[in-house]
C-alpha cells in the first residue's frame, strides 16, 4: 500500500480560483467571427447571383429590342423580306401617316405623325400596349419566341415609325426628303424590365 504524503502549504490540485473560463471565451469570440465571415460570404454571394441575373435579364431586353428595329427595317425596306405595307414607305410622302397621334389598324398600325412642336411620339407612346404599336413580325410574318416555358422574353419588342421631314433642293424648287425614326421596345423574362433603342432609317 503507497502512502501519499503531503508537504505543509502545498496543495496538488490547481487552484480554482485561477479557472475564470478563458478559454471559453476565446472559443465563443472565435465561433462569432466565423459565423459572421460565414453570413458575411453568404450575403456577396447572393448579390452577385442577383446582380448576374439583373444584368442577364437587362441583355435579353435589350436583344430584344434590337431585334425590334430590325423587324421596322425590314418592313420599310428590305427586298429580301416581304412586307404587306411596303408602298408606305417611299421616302418623299406621309400621306399614309396620321395626321396626329398614332394608327392603331391597318397599315397604320404603330405609325405616328410628324410633331414638329412638343413631345414627340416615341416619349409619349405606350410600349406595353398593343393599341397603337407594331409587335414584331405584324407586316414580315416574322417569328420572335416569346412568353414560353425557360428564360424567355415576356412579350415580343414593340416599335413605332415616325416621320422625321426636311427640306432639299434650294428654295425655288424645295424638295421633301422623309426619314423614319423608328423606336423599339425590349423586354426581359418580366413585363417591367424594358430597354428602348432608336435608329433613323433613310431610303
């Protein structure tokens, strides 16, 4: 049997009142801080994958709209296209034009009149509307899918025609030369995210 002597004024356990629960405290500061770089890495990546699909949804508008102005070229001109409403465009004349506003049947469909004071039309139309604007392919019977299952533009772009005039020739024998100022509307997979181009066709 070993017998275990203790020296006076000593004691072989620590002393407890050394403990104060340090390392429970470096451990817990250390738990924070991972979890909050955690949430912290968390939250970037979710702003990215939204700023990618934003930017994603903005470029499919904006193809789209391209796609719209050049649908309205091929139906001003564009000989290897047919248009149903091709006469209308000559270059010189806008009797086919309104008189104001926009047409709304017709070939007057998406055509709007010449405003030499005030807003013009493009800042004043409708995009969203079938009421007085061109959906893609109404006079070239071209397709645009749209609107269907995936990622897909909500509803085909949408353009309108006016009439820019100017005058040639000197002033015995003006002349009338007509340009065509063709805006576009784009969408992306949602109704409201829309991008707007323009371009001035010339014949």
């Amino acid at each position: 049997m070993t017998t275990v002597q203790y020296i006076q004024g000593t004691n072989p356990r620590p002393n407890h009142r050394l403990q104060r629960g340090a390392s429970l405290i470096m451990v817990l500061l250390i738990l924070v801080v991972v979890s909050m770089l955690g949430v912290g890495g968390a939250q970037i990546a979710l702003m990215s994958e939204r700023g990618a699909r934003n930017d994603r949804d903005q470029q499919m508008a904006w193809q789209a709209a391209e796609a719209g102005l050049i649908d309205a070229e091929n139906d001003i001109w564009n000989p290897a296209v047919t248009s149903t409403r091709r006469a209308v465009f000559d270059g010189k004349s806008i009797a086919d034009f309104p008189s104001s506003g926009c047409g709304t049947s017709g070939n007057a469909l998406g055509l709007c009149a010449a405003v030499s004071t005030g807003k013009p039309a493009w800042l004043t139309a409708d995009f969203t509307s079938s009421a007085a604007t061109t959906a893609f392919g109404t006079f070239t019977s071209a397709s645009f899918e749209s609107g269907g299952a995936g990622i897909q533009p909500a509803q085909v772009p949408r353009y309108i025609i006016e009439p820019v005039i100017s005058q040639t020739g000197d002033a015995a024998n003006p002349e009338q030369e007509v340009l065509y100022r063709v805006t576009s509307m784009g969408f992306g997979p949602r109704a409201d995210i829309q991008s707007v181009v323009q371009m001035l066709f010339r014949i």
